[in-house]
C-alpha cells in the first residue's frame, strides 16, 4: 500500500500557484468567497478529468471516500456537489481560461525539439472541430437541431506535443470556416486542415500573413493547371501541379498560384488531394 503522497498531489505540485491566485484576483473570483475557493474548484475539476468521473455525484461520492487526503492532495474544504454546482454556474470562466494558457505557455518550450517524424523544421498545427452533445432540456440555450442540443470546441493543436494552443467553444451551429477569422497567424507555420475550412479568401490571410496552409480540396472547386512537377509514384503521390482558381472572380479572392498535390494510400486503398 502506497504510505506516501497521492499521485494526484505529486501532479498538482506542478502547477504555479501564484499565477493561478493572480487570474483569481483579476476578476475577483474569491471575492465573498468563505469557504469553496477557485482553487479548490479548480483541484474539483481537475480530479474529475483526470479519474474519468460522470457527473457532480461521482466527484462527490468519489472525494468523500478519500476525506482524509483531502487536505495532502490540496484541497481546503469538503467538495459538496451543490457548492461545485453554483461555483461552475456563477464564477467567471475567464479565470480558468487565463490559466489554461499560462500552462500551454509553461508546457510548449519542454516540448520544443521534440520530432514530428516529417523533416520540417517550423511549426506545425492541426485545426479541427468537434460536436459536443447536450441535453436540449437542461440546456436549452444551446439548440442544434430541433430535438437535439449541441456546442462546437474548434481546437488549434500544436504538434509538438500535442498541445492545444487555440481553443474556442461556439453555438453548434456555427461553420468551421468561421474559427479563420480569429486565429493569431504564426508567420513560417504550417496549418494542416479538413476540407470543411476551404474558404479561398480567409485562406489567402495565410499567405499575406507569410504561413502556409494544407487543406483537402473540394470537388467543386475549379482549377487550371499551370505546371506539373515529375513525381515518383512509388511514394503514393500521383501528381505535383501549380494551379490557379478558375471560377469567375477568383483572382480577386485568391490572385496567386496554389500547389495541387493527389496522393493515393495503397494500404487503406483512398485517395486524397491537397
């Protein structure tokens, strides 16, 4: 039997305090506060990922069978699943977000040399989306369908690591493409992305912004081809082309060159062009 320190408390040692009491104080978030701090929300939380836990019971029902490490992992109060309730209704999100991107600022530099098994010395994101399912009656502010609620998590992930760097949670109905508009370009960055984000002139942000982007074309997107490039089809490549957008009025949302690149996977027999 393990006489020593929780695993749980060896993991939160890590985390800066101070900066965690600094987002606090920013937005007032333990103020009239007597017993059930941010802290201890936060350790709440943290524990209910960290050991896969369903809902405000199991945390409860979970940190009361260990009530007397409860002050060895952190806490300094007993974790009431109605108190936890009224914390995460009532305290300012923005505190945990501040915080969250002080960790991602602490975690991406241990992570910086790390290979990603393609010879690119810049960096390298991938963007994707996600549907969270709700229960439209419990939250009925989040409407998807008509019997069916939802919200959208747009992550940004840093793959070195597999970090996320850029997080935002939207109404479901909200397109993919949008999250374009809001992201902070990375000059010399790679951006990998599915299909749902081709918008031609968000793209072109990319390019005047000196990063690049790979996205999976449409089928309806036209192109004329310019070049092509000799390949060697032993790699699963079928074709290297520089190509320009052929629609009417395209050189005006798009005025340069793209590169088209098709490439076939023998292993899963499919086809993909870039």
């Amino acid at each position: 039997m393990n006489a020593g320190r929780t695993v749980f408390s060896q993991l939160i040692e890590h985390l800066p305090h101070k900066e965690f009491q600094k987002c606090v104080a920013r937005y007032g978030g333990d103020r009239y506060t007597k017993e059930f701090s941010c802290w201890d929300q936060y350790l709440a939380m943290s524990f209910a990922q960290l050991t896969y836990r369903e809902s405000l019971r199991d945390i409860e029902a979970c940190l009361k069978a260990v009530g007397g490490k409860l002050y060895p992992m952190g806490f300094r109060s007993n974790v009431v699943r109605s108190t936890l309730a009224d914390a995460n209704e009532s305290r300012d999100w923005r505190i945990y977000a501040d915080f969250a991107h002080i960790l991602i600022g602490i975690a991406r530099p241990l992570y910086a040399d790390n290979p990603l098994g393609v010879d690119l010395d810049q960096d390298l994101y991938a963007l994707d989306s996600t549907t969270i399912d709700l229960c439209l009656s419990v939250f009925p502010w989040a409407r998807f369908r008509k019997h069916k609620g939802a919200v959208k998590m747009h992550t940004l992930l840093d793959l070195r690591g597999n970090i996320p760097t850029f997080i935002r949670i939207t109404d479901g109905k909200v397109h993919d493409v949008n999250i374009l508009d809001q992201l902070l370009l990375e000059a010399g960055a790679f951006y990998v992305m599915d299909r749902g984000y081709v918008d031609f002139e968000r793209l072109y942000a990319f390019t005047l912004a000196s990063a690049f982007f790979v996205v999976r074309t449409k089928r309806n997107v036209l192109l004329q081809r310019r070049y092509s490039q000799p390949v060697d089809k032993s790699t699963g490549v079928r074709s290297n082309q520089t190509v320009i957008l052929a629609t009417p009025g395209s050189a005006a949302v798009y005025p340069d060159a793209l590169r088209r690149v098709s490439y076939f996977d023998a292993i899963t027999a499919s086809g993909w062009c870039f």
